[in-house]
C-alpha cells in the first residue's frame, strides 16, 4: 500500500480514482482497509497493526489517532449489472444505477456509525454547495432520517431489479421515493462522536465510497458511472476498482497518445481529473520482502509447524543442488576436453580459464564440479570468440582476447541454464525464485507457495522425517504448478497470449542456450525499438489488444523506454509463469531483438 496509495496521497480524495491491476494484485484488500470499522480496529490495536496504522496516516485515513474517512465498498458483482438490462433509454438506466449505488453506500456508513455506538444525538451530517433542499431531500437532518431515506430508495429501485418484468417506463415516475435523491452531492462531511475514542471531541468525517469489480458493469455502464463521479461539485472520495482489461488499450499499454475517453468529456483532462493507480507489482524487492513475510504468517497459522516451531519459510526451501551423477559428470568433462581440441584452445591457457573457475565463489560457497565444467566450457567459447580466429592455430597459438574472460556470476548464471536443459540439473528453487515466478502478484505466491506447503505437510507425516524441501523437488513442483496454470488459461485472447508468449520464449531459449552464454543467465524478454512499438495501437490492432490482455492477466509485462546499446526499447517481457513452462531464467535484462510485424505475425499463424 505505501508503494501504490501513499505515493499518490495528495490525489486521493478529492477527485475520481481509479486502481487497477490483475486478479489477486490486492485491490479489494487495499481498499477493505478504509472501512470505518477497519479503521476503528487499527486504532484499538496500534502497537499490533503498528506498520497499517503508520501506512494509514501517511495516507490521510488517519489523523491525530482519530478516523478521518466514513468508507463504503460496494462490490457490483451483484445486481448493478442487471440494470443494463432494462427497456428503458440509457438515461433512465443510469439513474437508476446512480440512486442505486448512493442508497446503499448511505446505508453502509448509517450501518458502520450505529455499530460505532454513534446515535442521532451524536450525528450531524454538514450540507454541501447544492443547497438546503437537497440536503433535507436525503434526509441529512438526522441519522435515522438519513437511513430511513435511503432505505426507501433502495426499496423502489429493488422492487424494479427484482421484477419478473421491469415496469414501462412512463410509470417510473410513480416511484417518488428516487426522484431528486443525491446525498453525494447534498452531503460533504460527517461530524460524530465516539465515545470509545473520546467522548468530548467531534470528530469530522469525509465520505467515501469505493467501488469495487467495476469491471462487471457493462462497459458504458462504467463509462457513465465515471463521467458521474468525475463531476468536481462532488466531495465525497471516490473510488474505482477494476481489472486492467477493461481499460482502454493505450492506457494499458501505457502509451503517451491521447485517450478516446478524453474526447468524450469535453473540458475534462483525464489526467488532472483522474487519479489513477496500477497495482501492477514493479518493485522485485519489495515484494520480495512482502512475500516472506507473508508466508512466515500463514506458517504461523498453521498448527502443523507452529507445533514443530517452523516459522521461517525461507529455511525450509533448500537452495544447494545434487551435482549431476557420476555418468552426466564425466559426459560433461568429455565434452569440455572436445572444446578445447576443436577451438584451439592451448593447455596454458585452458588451466589459467581453470583456475579461475575453481577459485570463484556464488553466495559464499564453491561452485559444484559440474558447474566448474559448464563454466569452463563457457569461458572457453568466449575466449575463442574474442581471438582472431587465424591465429589460434598459428605459431602464437595462445593468443590474448580482445577482452578479458572471466569467472563471474554471468558465466555461472549461464552455466546453470545449460545444465537445466542440457542435464535436467534443478534450476528453480529458494525462496527468491519462487517471489520472482510470482510476478509480483500476492494470489500467484500464495498458489504456487501452496504446492511447497503441501509437499511439506506430506514430509510431516514422517515424525523423523527432515521438513525441507531440496531443489529437485522444488524445482518438479513448480514447473507442474506452471503447466497447470497456464493450461488453465480461459481468459478473453488467451489462445493468442499463448502464442505470443510461445514465440517470445522460443527465440529466449534459443539465444540462452548459446555456447558462449552472452546474455549470461539468458533472455526472457523480446525487444522492440520504442519508436516503432508506440504506434502499434494504430498500426497493429489485434497484436496490441493480445498485448494488453497478456499484461491484465501476467502472462507478460511492459518495460519501456529501456536503453541498451544506444537505442530505446520497449521490452516485452515474459511472466513467472511462462518463465517456469519455458524454462528460462527469471532474472530481468537479457532480451533478444526483434520488430512489431514479427509478434504479429506470431499470434496469426
């Protein structure tokens, strides 16, 4: 929440926002933390809840250990949508969602303040700029006023949603109870007292309503309900919560043209109007140390470690592989002494290639003989690539390289991908390859860490059975998590994401797997010249909606304006899952090049 809502602090309550991302990014968790009882709850408990409470000040929710907003979240999976349906212009039906959606939020903060222990004589709701009528026409003269007015609006309304048949319209207008009902605009602040907090201060609130799965409404549905909210004269905080892919593709895409939606308010910037937050994860780190706390939490919930004291998740996952076996070893090494023979390379320098490799160190530790071998093999073919070819098998037959070759965790990065693939050696495992397969996304580390608990609980069964979980097995579970997963796939496009993420992890695999290992560790990413993919809404359409369906649902993600080798790129890079099927590395970087017309011509064939 600091990362995504404390940034944007100052644009949180004053205007429409909009939070966005996949599912399971935390929208409808972020946004459970602005309920009135929630807040209440973080103050009673502050040195428990001492980083949300801090997270909640920071933000405004909290001012002075006093509650400074009365939220609302609607979540409009329910009957909103069914409005749509109605035989009524979309004028009517918009008002009708509008009346709807003001009726129970009032009802949920009437709800929220009595269970506070707020009652009429400590209530006052302060009228807003649209005058005294409105004020009296939602009832804001007390707080029994104020539900029962809502009540009876959402009666009607009900009574119409709920009809076998939608009554004609002409007869809406026999339906009193809706007519001229606006708290939103009539209402512009609460003032209470809590006596559980301090019973001689008045304490202000703003209203705030949230409204959550937006994406269920019919997409001018939604568009109507954010040109409503957008309204200046409105002041009560607004929010919007929905999935990425129904926003528009170039704001998805987060290219810098000009959104269609602009032109369908006129005198409205979206940007200086509309505060909008994507919850897409981009900070590894800080995931990274979400996550393990995260686990370590539910670990502690569990009986099954908690009794065995098993609170570290990080420590259950081991992170030192088997060296192949005897067999692929000397394989390995019979491959190495070809190498040599075939490249040229003089004994001289293959030893001084040697020692290096052996005295190199990964995370303090040795590398394993049969990492030494790929790393010598490596190094072997980026010596011979960096001599002059003619003189390797001259009289000078050990010749210095342009550059020098070294043992670095480059070479050891590459040597591990060619080990997985050459030799099945494990290469996903630990605690950091499993945040970094989770694309930064809460749900997917919970889905893909479940598996890993399972296999644990099962060890348990086994009173003097060691609870770890070694690389092999890490490694088998979530590769088969990966396939089950994608497999699974249903959403709009997928059949193209699929094909778009199949090309892209072709061509990272076949430059992984160079002999020299270039891109170290390898790719996982397709390049394309910034230039050329700013214009692809316009210049290819299906490849830009596959694209923007590939980034709502992680099966790809967007790093533009990338610089390497005096260009700019927008780089399209793989999720976790696919990195997992694909089997290529999850470091971030390495990237092959390529243009539009080839991603296009990907998802067609």
């Amino acid at each position: 929440m600091r990362v995504h809502i404390v940034s944007a602090r100052e644009k949180l309550y004053d205007r429409l926002v909009i939070l966005s991302g996949t599912p399971g990014s935390g929208k409808s968790t972020i946004a459970r933390l602005f309920e009135f009882p929630v807040l209440l709850a973080v103050l009673r408990h502050s040195k428990v809840h001492a980083a949300v409470a801090s997270a909640l000040a920071d933000c405004g929710a909290l001012r002075e250990r006093m509650p400074t907003l009365l939220a609302s979240r609607l979540p409009l999976e329910t009957d909103y949508r069914d409005i749509w349906e109605f035989p009524y212009t979309e004028e009517v039906r918009h008002n009708l969602l509008n009346a709807l959606i003001q009726a129970r939020a009032v009802l949920i903060w009437t709800r929220q303040l009595r269970r506070a222990g707020v009652d009429d004589s400590a209530f006052e709701a302060v009228p807003g700029s649209s005058g005294r009528a409105a004020f009296e026409a939602v009832g804001g003269e007390t707080l029994s006023h104020f539900e029962a007015r809502a009540q009876a609006v959402e009666r009607e309304i009900y009574s119409i949603v709920g009809a076998l048949l939608p009554p004609p319209e002409e007869k809406l207008r026999e339906f009193e109870a809706s007519q001229s009902y606006r708290p939103f605009e009539a209402i512009t602040e609460f003032k209470i007292k809590l006596t559980q907090l301090d019973p001689n201060k008045t304490i202000s609130l703003q209203p705030m309503v949230v409204l959550d799965d937006a994406h269920v409404l019919h997409p001018l549905q939604l568009a109507a309900l954010q040109r409503w909210l957008i309204r200046r004269e409105l002041r009560l905080a607004r929010w919007i919560l929905s999935r990425l892919d129904v926003e528009p593709t170039e704001d998805v895409l987060a290219l810098s043209q000009r959104s269609n939606r602009e032109a369908e308010l006129p005198g409205i910037t979206r940007a200086r109007e509309i505060t909008v937050i994507n919850l897409q994860g981009n900070d590894r780190n800080l995931f990274r140390r979400m996550a393990r706390d995260m686990a370590n939490r539910y670990l502690r919930l569990m009986p099954q470690f908690q009794n065995r004291k098993l609170d570290n998740f990080s420590v259950l996952l081991n992170e030192v592989p088997e060296p192949l076996n005897a067999t692929k070893t000397k394989d390995l090494a019979a491959k190495v002494d070809s190498a040599q023979r075939r490249l040229g390379i003089s004994r001289k320098r293959r030893t001084e290639l040697e020692n290096q490799v052996q005295a190199f160190k990964m995370a303090g530790r040795d590398a394993q003989i049969d990492e030494q071998h790929a790393m010598l093999l490596i190094m072997m073919h980026r010596y011979a690539n960096r001599v002059p070819q003619e003189s390797l098998f001259g009289a000078d037959n050990d010749p210095e390289p342009s550059r020098p070759v070294v043992a670095d965790s480059g070479v050891y990065q590459g040597a591990r991908i060619h080990l997985f693939h050459q030799y099945g050696k494990p290469f996903f495992y630990g605690m950091d390859d499993l945040c970094d397969a989770s694309s930064e996304n809460a749900e997917q580390f919970l889905r893909l860490a479940a598996r890993l608990v399972d296999a644990l609980l099962a060890r348990m069964v086994r009173p003097q059975a060691v609870i770890s979980l070694g690389p092999e097995i890490q490694h088998e579970l979530l590769t088969e998590r990966s396939h089950d997963f994608i497999k699974s796939w249903n959403f709009p496009h997928y059949d193209r994401v699929l094909k778009l993420v199949s090309y892209i992890a072709e061509r990272c695999l076949g430059e992984s797997l160079s002999p020299n290992a270039w891109l170290s560790g390898g790719a996982n990413a397709y390049g394309v010249p910034q230039t050329e993919f700013e214009s692809v809404v316009q210049t290819h359409t299906e490849l830009a909606n596959t694209l923007k369906f590939g980034v709502a649902y992680k099966a790809i993600s967007l790093a533009q304006e990338y610089p390497c080798k005096n260009k700019t790129w927008c780089l399209v890079q793989l999720g976790g899952l696919p990195i997992l099927h694909f089997g290529l590395t999850l470091r971030k970087g390495g990237f092959v090049e390529g243009n539009v017309a080839d991603l296009q011509a990907a998802i067609t064939r």
